[in-house]
C-alpha cells in the first residue's frame, strides 16, 4: 500500500530527532514535524473534509502550506496549491474547477479572497483558514491546530491510485488546466528522483522557489523519502541563498534559469561559500549554454539539468555528462522512455527534430475535469509535449523550441532557442528572449528582448548588429533589440513571453 504520508510517521518511529525541516527560525525533527502533520489532519477532519475532497491553498512559501500538503495526503484528501498571485476571477475559476471545500490562505490576501467569495460554489466561510489569525467568520488556523490531537488520525484506507494532488499549469501556455497526480506518482517521484540526484538520510536540500508548482516537487519528495533535511525559503533572494547553502552546508539545490544567473551575477557569489553543493539543478526552461559552462567552471561536477513535463514525463542530464553532452537535456530515467514524432505520429531517425512525446512511472492522472484535453495530450500511454526536439545517436535529447513559440516568416520555420543562444554570449547580455513580431512582407519576424547585466552599456542598435552578424540563416535575423530592466515573470519564475509579445500582437489575430 502506498500513503505518502506514511515516510513521515516512518522517520518519527526510527530516526526521530533528525532534523526535517527547517523555515526562518524555525527548526523541527521529525517527530515534531510528523505531529504538526496529525494535528493538521485532525484539523481537517473536524472541519467535516473528508477523503477525496478538494483542499485549495493561497499561500507563498510557509511551514503551513508544507504541512499541508502532507496533512492532506494523511487523510486522503486532494491538495490544491495556488499560486499567491491570482486574483478575481483567475482565483475563482480555479478554485469552483477544483471544487474546493476549504481554503487555508492568510490576512495580507483575505480582501482578494473576499471580493471572490461570492462566486465560490462549494466554499463556506467557516472554511476559510487564516494562517496568521482569523476571527469570525474566518477561521483561526493556529488556534485549531493548537487544539487537535498530535496522535494519529484514524487510517483513511488510502491507495496509491487515490489522488494526491491537482497541480494547475502557470497558464505561460494558454489557460491554466488542472494536473491530477496519484499518491503513487509521487512516491515515484521520491523513489527514482532521489536516487538520479544521489540523495541520502544525510542529505541537505535547500528550496527558495515558490512549492506551489510541481518543480519543487523533484527534491522535496526525495528528501522527505529518505529522511533528509529540508531547508525552505521564503522567496529566492540570491545573498541570502548563497549565505544560507555555506551555513547549513547544504548539499542538493534546484533552480530555474533566472535564478541561477542572479546567484552566478550575485556579488556574494563566491565558489567556497558553495563547495558543500553535490547537485546543482536546473529546470523549469532551458539555460543558456554560455551559463552552463561558467558554471560548470566555476563549481565543477555538480550541474544537473531537468527536462519535463508537469503532466508527468522528463528526461536528466546527469552531471557526469554535463560537459560531454553539453547542449543535451540528457535522457530518460529508468522506467521512462522518449521518442521524436512527425506530424502523423511516426518515429523519426536521430538528429531530425519533431515533436518530443514520452512515457513512464510520473504520468498524470489527466487534466481535472478535461477528458477531451486529457485525450489529446495522454495518447495511449504516451504524453504530446508539444515541444520540439531531436535524439542523438546515444538517445539524449535536444531542444529546438515549444511549438507555440516557433516563429513562421515567410513559410520558414524559425526556432527563438537557436537565436537566444546566439545572443546570450554577448558578453553584455545577462538574459534573453526571442519571439515573433508582425511584418507586413513575411507576416513574422524575430525581435529579441535583453535584460542586460549590471554595468553594462550596450545599446539596442550595437546588440541587434552583433546577433545578426553570427546568426546562421538571414531568416534568423532580429528586426530588432529592445533592453528591458526585467523580464516579465510567473511565480515560479520563469519567463513569460507571451506577456511581452502581446502589444505587438494588439489588435491583430494572433497565431497563438
């Protein structure tokens, strides 16, 4: 029987006073985490949520929403995590999706909950938890937890087929669809993750992203499986994460692209402060290949990277071929397999690139409530990327770029990845990103957007002549450069595109 809650009631019993968790000042072993957890489940069960029940959170990073994830699983019950950063009726429309019948939130975002509250269907005021003090008629989380029992509730009779949680897209794609992943999905996750990142009882992880999106998913289950130390981060702060990783000697990291530019750009960045790091991992976009080898450089022997998809398929590059299969996202992990389709659905051979569809032991359950959506990506066992890619003779696999962001000028198909990389080596560039723009001749042409690095004075003009002087094709060509301060970002920092593509788009009709 798989209850993932169960790794925790297991490190109580046999390794009590290792330390779990550790947020802000706050430092628990495992018996006292496992107790929050009973008294969290506890707390559930009075509020009358019962087994497969929707339980949404809308909270940033907090012990709470840890603990919740795993009260939830305790009792049967689905978590929803949402980002803190939806309002009106982006929050309400996930939350009536999902059919949520409790919401654990805090005081700094109860005004766009309330506004929302009115249009709620299956959600009761009484049900409504404030995590820093409630009072009529919201709900005091502190004060129920403080009163239930830290014993163990009664068995809810949970399977590994029962769901786990509803994991909804950050919507960088399109609008956001619920990701139904099992309690055994998950435990494969803590299984197979935690060995491809070589993890042990004495492993320490340090997470800043926000846990709300399932990238947080491929250390924190690990590290809970074998009992490790798990360091949690309010919000990423590039100082504080150096600072933070040299006193608690942490061992295993992950970050998306943006992250680790600001740590390697950081003025308190110091390879010494970083030598405890056995993984340095990357997901979530691609990095940049000038950033991997300054990395790679700079702290040998410790850089992974992620290929995947929330909908439950990915593929590792190992750090042991970081540098031999440089530009590769590595392969799939066992139990997992990759493939390069044509538009039809037939393999292609090495080196020709199509559409990237794998399967394996992480696939979702389907979108929650989407059956026909489900259909079209979930094909006889086999999840549709809609990314684009091809293998090598070894089968690693390479990106080329999503196929929404594939620019189409004048019948030719051009990929903003092969540009970008180009770019990125300008050694004023800190950040980029390409897509396309109207032209009245060739209907799109690419137009890339810089954030430049600090001090630096390049300008818009000498930028889009350098890329152009090394692009491969004509048909690669910017139009132009705009330098930005920053990129337009989701919670779980990656870049949206789409948010700076929009007002050249405005008024036309879009081929997104």
């Amino acid at each position: 029987m798989i209850e993932l809650s169960s790794l925790l009631a297991h490190h109580a019993r046999y390794r009590p006073h290792a330390t779990a968790v550790v947020f802000d000042r706050q430092r628990l072993d495992y018996r006292a985490f496992n107790a929050r957890v009973n008294r969290i489940a506890h707390l559930l069960i009075a509020l009358g949520v019962r087994k497969t029940e929707r339980v949404a959170t809308l909270l940033p990073n907090a012990l709470e929403l840890l603990e919740l994830y795993w009260g939830c699983a305790r009792i049967g019950a689905v978590v929803v995590p949402l980002s803190p950063l939806l309002t009106g009726v982006g929050l309400s429309s996930l939350i009536n999706d999902a059919g949520a019948v409790c919401l654990v939130t805090q005081r700094s975002l109860l005004p766009v909950v309330a506004a929302v509250l009115p249009e709620l269907a299956t959600l009761k005021h009484s049900r409504v938890l404030l995590i820093d003090g409630g009072e009529p008629p919201w709900g005091d989380y502190a004060a129920l937890a403080a009163a239930a029992p830290e014993t163990a509730p009664p068995p809810a009779g949970v399977t590994g087929d029962d769901l786990f949680n509803i994991m909804y897209t950050s919507g960088t794609t399109g609008l956001p669809k619920g990701i139904m992943h099992s309690h055994r999905v998950r435990a494969m996750y803590a299984l197979l993750l935690g060995a491809a990142w070589r993890m042990t009882p004495e492993s320490v992880v340090l997470h800043s992203g926000a846990i709300v999106f399932n990238g947080a998913f491929v250390t924190l289950m690990p590290a809970f499986h074998l009992g490790a130390t798990y360091i949690l981060q309010r919000q990423f702060d590039a100082a504080a994460m150096i600072a933070a990783i040299a006193a608690e000697k942490v061992t295993h990291i992950m970050l998306v692209p943006a992250q680790i530019i600001a740590l390697l750009d950081s003025p308190a960045f110091d390879p010494e402060k970083l030598a405890s790091l056995q993984m340095i991992l990357s997901l979530g976009a691609p990095l940049a290949q000038p950033r991997k080898d300054q990395l790679n450089q700079l702290l040998p022997g410790r850089f992974y990277e992620l290929y995947g998809l929330t909908e439950g398929f990915l593929t590792i590059l190992d750090k042991t071929e970081a540098a031999r299969k440089a530009g590769s996202v590595g392969c799939p992990p066992p139990f997992s397999e990759v493939r390069i389709v044509n538009e039809d659905g037939r393999d292609l051979p090495p080196g020709q690139a199509g559409e990237i569809v794998g399967r394996g032991p992480f696939a979702m359950q389907g979108y929650w409530g989407k059956p026909q959506l489900t259909a079209e990506t979930l094909r006889d066992g086999w999840i549709y990327s809609g990314d684009i890619g091809y293998l090598d003779d070894e089968g690693y696999l390479y990106l080329v770029d999503r196929k929404k962001d594939m620019i189409d000028s004048g019948g030719v198909k051009v990929y903003p990845r092969d540009i970008e990389e180009i770019a990125a080596r300008h050694p004023a560039v800190a950040e980029v990103a390409v897509f396309g723009i109207p032209h009245e001749t060739w209907g799109e042409t690419p137009l890339a957007a810089v954030v430049l690095k600090v001090g630096a004075g390049a300008t818009a003009e000498e930028l889009r002549d350098w890329i152009n002087e090394r692009v491969a094709a004509r048909y690669q060509r910017v139009q132009a450069v705009v330098i930005l301060s920053a990129f337009p970002r989701n919670a779980a920092g990656k870049t949206l595109k789409r948010e700076m593509r929009e007002p050249y788009w405005a008024g036309r009709a879009s081929r997104i």
